[in-house]
C-alpha cells in the first residue's frame, strides 16, 4: 500500500516500555525545568504578581499567614516554571511515542504540528497573563469602597497559575482538530456545517475551565478559540485538499 501502510504493531509490552520511557523523560525535564525555575522563582514571582499590583493599585502586597507558606509558593512557583520550560520537550516526547502508529505519510505532519503546538502555547500563556490584570480589575471592583482586599500570596498564585496554563493549554485545540482532519475523521465541510455546536462548546468549556469564571475572562478566552476554529477550517481545506 506504499505510504499509507502502517508500521508492524507492536506488542502491548513494546507499548508500556516505550511508553514508561516516555514518561521518564519527560519527568526529567519537568524536574530539570523546575530546579531552574527554583534558582529563578522571585523573578516569577514578581512577573505574576505585576498584574496584581495593577488591579489594586499601589501599597496593596500579598499576604500570607502560614510559616511554611512561602516555602509552599516558592515550590509552587518552580513547578509552574519548570513545566513551561519543559514544554517543548514534553511536546517532543509525545510525538515520540505515537510516531510509530503513524504512516509515512502522517508523519510529515508531526514536526509542523509540534512547531505550532509550542507556538500556539507561547501565545496562550502571553494573552493569559495580559488576560489576569483585566480579569482580577474585573472581580475587584465588585468589592467596591467597603472592602479591602487581603489576599493570601498562595491562593493568589494558585488562582494566576491556573488562569494563565488554562489559557496555554486551550490554544492547543486546534492542532488536535488538524490531526483528527489528517486522519480523515472529521473534514472542513462539517467544521462549517458545526459553527453554532463549535461556538457553543467554546463559550460553555470555556466557562467551566477558567479559574475565575467571570464574563470578561470568559470573552477574552472564547474570542481568540473561536478565530483559531476559523483559522483551522482555512488550514484543513487548503493544507489537505489534496
């Protein structure tokens, strides 16, 4: 069948070796990641809380209450910076582990595909950062002039941290809509067939996912989807037409 044969199957035991190996190295770039990001976290520290200071306004500082508590946010902080260092590498990984299920002729879209996976998450993390500062202005306000915001400097980064990875992470849905188009499971007519059913699961996952779940953050995440989803019709109608 020339390029569209399927490599030999491997066993199940094939499957858990490699698929162990996988995970070891990505462990090791995660810790690796991490102990950078340990050496660096009052950096990372500052870069996340300027959003912060900026909703508040000055003389308003994190708080925390515990004595073991900025340990925690320093351990915190360096998971967060090793799994942003690690990204490529755990993007990498995973190609690695599905190439061999793959024809020939799929494989040609593994790098270009990985490329923009890390692009794409670049970009997810940058307007989830940009997002917070309108995001934590928003939820303030509600507070008003009767009250003070005290917040504590664990769930504070807790809350940043999340909010800017959901952010990342959901920017990569387009590449998983490419590759199931390059598997012939779902083509471009029925992505502009599904507009409204696409619209309406952006707007309702969205919901769910977003830390704060207010109608701002809520905007700011399902506008930017919505034109991926556009932009990925474009590319499977074009990329794949032949």
């Amino acid at each position: 069948m020339g390029e569209t044969t399927r490599p030999d199957a491997m066993s199940i035991g094939a499957h858990l070796v490699e698929l162990r190996t996988r995970l070891v190295r990505a462990s090791a770039a995660v810790l690796v990641g991490s102990v950078v990001g340990f050496i660096f976290h009052k950096s990372t520290l500052s870069w996340l809380t300027v959003p912060y200071e900026k909703a508040v306004g000055p003389g308003q500082e994190l708080a925390f209450f515990r004595p073991t508590e900025a340990f925690s946010v320093a351990m915190r902080l360096s998971l967060f910076g090793g799994l942003i260092l690690a990204s490529p590498v755990l993007i990498y990984q995973l190609w690695r582990f599905v190439a061999p299920a793959l024809t020939k002729q799929e494989r040609r879209y593994v790098v270009p595909l990985s490329l923009v996976l890390a692009v794409l998450f670049a970009g997810g993390v940058a307007l989830g950062y940009w997002s917070l500062e309108r995001g934590l202005g928003f939820l303030f306000d509600f507070g008003g002039d009767s009250l003070e915001p005290v917040i504590q400097a664990e769930s504070y980064l807790s809350f940043a941290t999340r909010f800017i990875m959901v952010f990342g992470l959901a920017f990569e849905f387009p590449v998983f809509m490419f590759a199931a188009a390059a598997a012939g499971i779902v083509s471009s007519r029925a992505l502009r067939q599904n507009r409204r059913w696409a619209i309406t699961a952006i707007v309702v996952i969205g919901a769910v996912i977003t830390p704060s779940g207010d109608p701002l953050t809520l905007l700011l995440l399902s506008t930017p989807l919505y034109i991926l989803y556009e932009i990925t019709i474009l590319a499977v109608r074009f990329i794949l037409k032949k």
